[in-house]
C-alpha cells in the first residue's frame, strides 16, 4: 500500500480520532487496506513483519473485552509489543492526569496509545501531549471510529456497495458514539441512513446532520437493507426516557416476525454485546442474516490497517 514515487498519498495520518474529519477517499483506503490484511488471520503462522520493534499500549478507562481485545490480536499480527493497561493499574488512582500518565508511558518508548475514555475529546487530548500515534477506541459519547469502520467494512462486503443502500440504526441514537462514528462513515459513502427508536432517545437534532429520523420501526423495515441494532443500556429503558423493558421490545426489538418484514437479504448488524431478548431475538442474533460474528473478525483486520497506516504516517513524517 505505499504509493508509488512522485504519488501523493492518500493516507497521511499518524492519528485516528473519528471519521468526521476523514474524507471518503481516506475510509476507501482504510477498507481496501483491510482487505488485503484479512487474508493474514486465514494463515497457518497469523503473523507479518510490518510493525516489528514497534510499542502498542492499550489505554482503557472503560470496561471493554471485544475492542481491547481486537486491538490487542491486531497489534500482535502486526509483529509489535502490547503493553495492556487499566485504569485499576493507572496512577491517575493517585491523582496523576491522563496526560502526565500518557507522558510518562511514552517515554519508555511507545509508539502508539490506543484509548478508550469515558470523557469525549481525550484523544484528541492525548495528541496534544504526546509525539506517539494515538487511536481513538472510543471516547464518552462521542466517536468509536474503528467500529464505524468495522461496519461499513462488513456491509461492503456482504452487499458489495455502501452507496445507494438504506441503512436504518435502531435504539439509543443519543448516547452512542458508534452511531455517531456509523451515521458519519455511511453518508460520506453515499448511503441514506434513517434513525430509529423512541422520541427521547432519538432526538430531531439528528435530521440536521443528513439522516431521516423516524420512531415507527415496522414502517421503514420493508426498505431496509441493513439493520444496526444498537445495545441498549438497560439502566436508561428503566428510568424516564422509556417505560419498560418490555415495551421498548415490543417496539423496537428484532424478533423473527420483524424479520419477516425485511428483505429476504437484509443484513442485521450489532457492535455488542448483545442483550439477546431486548434488541435481537436470540433466533434472529444467531440466524443467517446476522453479521455479529462477522463484524468481530473484520474488526480486526481493520484494527490491523489502522495500526499499518498511522505507522506509515508517522514514519514519513518523521523523514
């Protein structure tokens, strides 16, 4: 993936902190360099060279095992150290800020922090204070862009195409940073997106920012190729944004006679975990129009082209 001489890159980041700020040329390369690096997780030895000596922290401030995890398998099949980190571990216990931590962890020598924070813009933060590449795994409410990537990966390569299709994102649109990292990604790559899910946790705002919002989900089903079933926190369904638990399934819940409404090859997709019962049946989870499994493995090779390509940025920068 290096441009021949004279070309001018596509990719010149050594950060990764959301999807807004990337062009479309710039995710179509993310994804075509994905491509090349899933055929590495087929092989009997599931290693390449292309980070050798290379330092990764894993930075989490959140509970996480599918991101942390990924980034951690990512990171290794690239042939570099990961050092995995937990706030439990962190002497921001003692009082020491984020970015005195990041400090002091880059100068053991690390070349790239991974970090998940429960505060929106500490990524960004981070790029502040150190010289290392930084990625964001997701930051409060705000981006999660190697999962909106994971996505976009997975619907192209089920459908074969991201523009022109209907994608519809149900649940809690307000609180998630994937659909945020999602909404973004799909509309620069031409597809329409419609929100759905109840009036207090799909905000009109949303219709500002180029997609439908609508709070009927058996009505928009029919049209829909892809159907994003967002995780609900279940401590939100019970306070004053939803009555039960109950009532949000009987709404918004994908079981099969919700199925039976869709196209015969709807995609169903889900960033997990899965409250199986609530968002998606456990028929329907586990059926053949899921992609839960296959998000998880494209997850990875993702993870690997972003590691590969900030890497490749920060080494020409540094030339």
């Amino acid at each position: 993936m290096t441009p021949a001489a004279g070309e001018t890159p596509v990719w010149t980041r050594k950060h990764l902190l959301t999807l807004r700020e990337l062009s479309r040329e710039e995710i179509l390369y993310i994804l075509d360099t994905a491509e090349s690096f899933k055929e590495v997780s087929t092989r009997s030895i599931k290693k390449v060279p292309a980070l050798r000596g290379r330092v990764v922290v894993n930075m989490f401030f959140e509970e996480s095992t599918r991101t942390r995890v990924s980034f951690e398998l990512a990171a290794q099949r690239l042939s570099a150290d990961v050092i995995d980190f937990t706030e439990k571990m962190s002497s921001t216990q003692k009082g020491e800020s984020l970015v005195d931590t990041a400090r002091n962890i880059e100068a053991m020598g690390v070349d790239f922090m991974i970090l998940r924070h429960p505060s929106a813009g500490a990524a960004l933060d981070l790029t502040r204070a150190v010289d290392c590449c930084v990625i964001n795994a997701g930051d409060g409410q705000h981006a999660h862009p190697t999962q909106g990537l994971l996505d976009l990966f997975t619907i192209r390569e089920t459908k074969g195409r991201i523009e022109g299709l209907n994608v519809a994102i149900v649940g809690d649109i307000a609180h998630s940073r994937v659909a945020r990292s999602d909404l973004q990604g799909l509309l620069k790559l031409g597809a329409k997106v419609t929100l759905v899910g109840p009036p207090t946790l799909v905000p009109a705002a949303f219709r500002q920012l180029g997609a439908s919002v609508v709070h009927n989900l058996d009505a928009i089903l029919p049209e829909m190729d892809v159907v994003n079933m967002l995780r609900i926190q279940k401590e939100r369904i019970t306070s004053s944004v939803f009555p039960s638990v109950r009532e949000y399934v009987q709404l918004f819940g994908m079981d099969r006679a919700r199925l039976k409404r869709c196209k015969p090859d709807v995609l169903i997709m889900h960033p997990g975990p899965v409250n199986r019962g609530i968002e998606l049946a456990a028929d329907v989870a586990d059926g053949p129009s899921s992609s839960i499994l296959r998000q998880v493995t494209n997850g990875l090779a993702v993870r690997m082209a972003v590691l590969f390509l900030c890497q490749q940025a920060a080494s020409g920068a540094a030339a």
